[in-house]
C-alpha cells in the first residue's frame, strides 16, 4: 500500500540544481453540505499524514531497549501510526556502528541500525528527516550507514548526503496516486555538518534554496511538506527567523512545515493555505531530560490534495515515567497540555479547541 521513492527522482533534480548553482478524520472534521448532513468523503480521496517528534533510540534508552526489545518504545501509539498512509520522524543521530567524530561535541548520538531502521518500520514509520545537528556525529560513514539502513528497510529520507545537492533532493512517496514530496533543512550547528560541494552533511536552510526546492519538488508532487531543525532548546519562545522561514516555505508552496530541535512544544500557526507546526517536541529520545516531558503525535488530513484538517494527540515523554515509551495522556493532563498549545498558538492568530482531550486547530477552509 506504501510506496517510497527517492533515487529515482535523483537525475532530474541533480541536473536543475546544478545548472542553477492520522487517523480517519474525527466526525467533526468532515465538511457538511448544506442541509446540514456530513458529507461522505470517499477513503481514496483521503490522505493521512502522523508526524512526530525527535527519535534517538540509543543515549540512555540502550539498557531499556536491549531488554525488552526495540519495538517497546512504540507500543502504546504505534497503532496511531499504522493507521496512517504516512508516518513522518526526525531521526536524531546517525545508524552505525562506525565512523569517527569530525569534532568533539558534548553531546553525540548513534543508534544500532540492524534493530533500529527494522523497529521503525514495523511501527510505521516510512519516512524521516536526517537534517539535524547529530547526523554528523560520526563522520561521513556513520551518516553512510544510517542511509543504507533506511534504504534497506524502504524508509524514505530527506536533509541530508553526499553533498550538498544531494542533501536538498526531496523524499518522494506516493500513496493513492498523490505524489508526497519531503523537503528536510537544518539551522542548527555545528557549522561542520552542513553538506558542503565536496563534503557529506546536511541541507542547511538557506531561504533562497528553500523557495528553490519548494518549487521544483511542486513539478514532482502534488503535496509538499518541509521539515525544519530550527529555534533554541528547551524554550516555547519563537525566534524571528522561524516565523519569517516557515511562511516562506508555505509562500513557495508547501502545505505543511515540521519544526524540531526545541525537544518541546511550540506554537502552531495557520498561515494562508498551510499550517506550520513550529515544534512537535520528542517522541522517543534516549534521555531523561526534565524539561521534555509533554509533546503531541500530529495527524493531518488532506483531501482533494488539500489541508482539511490537524489534530494533536497529548502525549507522555517524561521518561522518568514513561521509560522510553510515549503514552497518551489522560483527559485532566492532556487538557493542561492544550490548553499550553492554545495560548502559545493564539499569538500566532491561530484557534485551538480540546475536543474531548485532543487539539483540534481551527483552519477555516470554507
């Protein structure tokens, strides 16, 4: 039913760069026709996309998932995700078991990828970000090896290659005969990272390469979706450039901005004819960081290849509790999380309601 495509798109997209140097929608979310029924919205028409947050399955996490298996962490909401046609992560930190550190960091992730690209993929998982401040942890081969891990397992990815026009080629899926495209960008150092003409990395998002590849990636898909590793750590406040990158990325084309890299939630915006979810905070992150506690599992609907609908399921992250596997919050603790999203998200113009424990954003189609 899912299908991946990315290297086949490679040649056309090289040549241009060059020369230029979720469920179901909820009953309340169904359109009503003018005597006031529902309108009947046939499945194939339907298109449901499930982005999350941050995924490091490795750091402090290794104990756990060694013991009970790196399927664990995705137990309790893994049935979220395989309800949806597309199933979108960051995947912090690069599958390998190799490679050698291009500088000395803090902090620097590395996952084994025989049990973690297979453990995504039975949850769901089908296409991820590699634009990201950790990709590069082990050098070029460890960045290697995580995209021979996802090729293996029919993961798709975008954000990052051998170079810099191989970074910004976009992961293209189709699924019902709608072409989705995935663009990935990172704003975040070290500078190291980002791919340069002759050196493997990440697509650093540059606002005229983002316009760029929005358009190019529209002439190969019907939907364009950009995900951005953007903002400051542990802190709900925007910077300037978010705001201005991420309608500029919706100007250009796309339907639907991903933020990541606060490890919490941020404002969601309704901007024109898209939506820019600023951070979906962590999913599955192997540490026990008392800061990243709260984050939400977004399902989005697209019908008629149109944004129709976005809601955010609460979700548990404080590993302390949880250990490494998200669990949906229960109605008093999700409303406390809505009711955050709300107040941060009505700065940016944009209306949430809880329905009965979930966000449900406001995107006045009619």
């Amino acid at each position: 039913m899912k299908q991946t495509h990315r290297n086949i798109f490679l040649l056309p997209i090289l040549g241009v760069l060059l020369s230029s140097c979720a469920s179901i929608p909820l009953e309340y979310d169904k359109p009503e026709t003018e005597n006031g029924q529902q309108e009947t919205v046939p499945a194939s028409e339907i298109l449901t996309i499930t982005a999350v947050g941050d995924v490091m399955l490795g750091g402090s996490a290794t104990p756990e998932l060694e013991k009970y298996g790196y399927d664990y962490p995705f137990e309790k909401t893994k049935y979220l995700l395989l309800e949806s046609d597309i199933v979108f992560a960051n995947l912090e930190g690069p599958l390998t078991t190799r490679g050698k550190e291009i500088i000395e960091k803090k902090y620097k992730f590395r996952a084994q990828p025989q049990k973690v690209a297979p453990a995504l993929k039975k949850a769901g998982i089908n296409v991820v970000s590699l634009a990201n401040n950790h990709t590069l942890d082990y050098g070029e081969q460890g960045l290697l090896d995580t995209m021979a891990a996802l090729d293996e397992n029919g993961i798709a990815y975008a954000g990052a290659g051998k170079n810099n026009i191989h970074a910004r080629v976009p992961a293209i899926l189709e699924v019902k005969n709608i072409k989705i495209a995935l663009l990935a960008y990172s704003l975040t150092f070290p500078e190291e990272f980002w791919a340069k003409h002759n050196t493997a990395g990440t697509a650093f998002g540059h606002q005229v390469h983002v316009k760029e590849d929005i358009t190019r990636a529209g002439n190969l898909a019907d939907v364009v979706i950009v995900s951005f590793h953007w903002g400051r750590e542990a802190t709900t406040e925007l910077r300037p450039y978010q705001i201005t990158l991420g309608r500029a990325a919706i100007d250009a084309g796309a339907s639907v901005v991903l933020g990541h890299h606060p490890h919490v939630l941020q404002a969601v915006e309704r901007y024109k004819q898209g939506v820019i979810l600023y951070s979906l905070g962590n999913y599955v992150f192997g540490s026990y960081s008392k800061k990243a506690t709260r984050s939400v599992i977004a399902q989005l609907t697209l019908k008629n290849k149109r944004l129709t609908a976005l809601q955010l399921i609460p979700i548990n992250v404080n590993n302390v509790e949880v250990i490494f596997q998200p669990t949906i919050l229960d109605l008093e603790q999700a409303s406390s999380v809505i009711q955050e999203l709300k107040t941060l998200s009505r700065q940016r113009g944009t209306t949430i309601q809880n329905k009965n424990g979930v966000a449900v954003v406001l995107l006045n189609n009619n």
